[in-house]
C-alpha cells in the first residue's frame, strides 16, 4: 500500500480558501486514481473530487465550481484548491489512493467558521 499523508487543514471564514495536499510514498504515482473524501460529524464519509491518471477529474454538487483537484506526477502530489468555503465544508478531509489496492490518508480537519 501507498502512503498518503495530508496537510493545509485549518480553520477559515466563511468564504474564505484553503488549500489541502496529499504526498504519496511510491514510485508509480502516475497509475493511481486520487481522490479527496471528507467526512462531517455524524455523517457518512462522502467523495469530494476525483482524478484520474490521465487527469480527468470529477467533482461532487455540493463542491463544483468552488474546489479544484489537480495532481504534480513529478512531486506524487495531489491537491485541492478549495474556494468560497462554506460552514457545510467543515469536516474531516481525507486523501485516497487506488490502483492495485486502496490506500488512505489520516485526514485532516478543516473547519469553516466565523
């Protein structure tokens, strides 16, 4: 399994940006699918956005046209830009990897709040 570690979580106002990144240890980065889930309190754990490794990307309702995925093949790095954040964003954000198997990040919490 890949190993997937998370950063840029924080807390930010309503409207507000962040951005999350997901290193991933292996050398065949370029034949994962990636993806970012997110899980609030209480609820069940949700996709996000998806890449490709071709780079197509898809996107959940809730999140189209405020988040952006997009992968660095070079660096094994997916990220998600994510804009005009709303309190419903608030919860877990966790990076997922899967090609032979599945992998998952630790998460990390992002809470949008005034």
């Amino acid at each position: 399994q890949v190993q997937l570690v998370e950063s840029g979580g924080g807390l930010v106002q309503p409207g507000g940006s962040l951005r999350l990144s997901c290193a991933a240890s292996t050398m065949t980065f370029n034949n994962y699918i990636m993806a970012w889930y997110r899980q609030a309190p209480g609820k069940q754990r949700e996709l996000v956005a998806r890449i490709s490794s071709r780079g197509s990307t898809t996107y959940a309702d809730s999140v189209k046209g405020r988040f952006t995925i997009s992968r660095d093949n070079a660096k094994n790095t997916v990220l998600l830009q994510m804009n005009a954040l709303k309190p419903e964003d608030t919860a877990v954000y966790f990076c997922y990897a899967e090609w032979l198997n599945t992998s998952w990040g630790q998460g990390t919490q992002v809470t949008v709040s005034s």
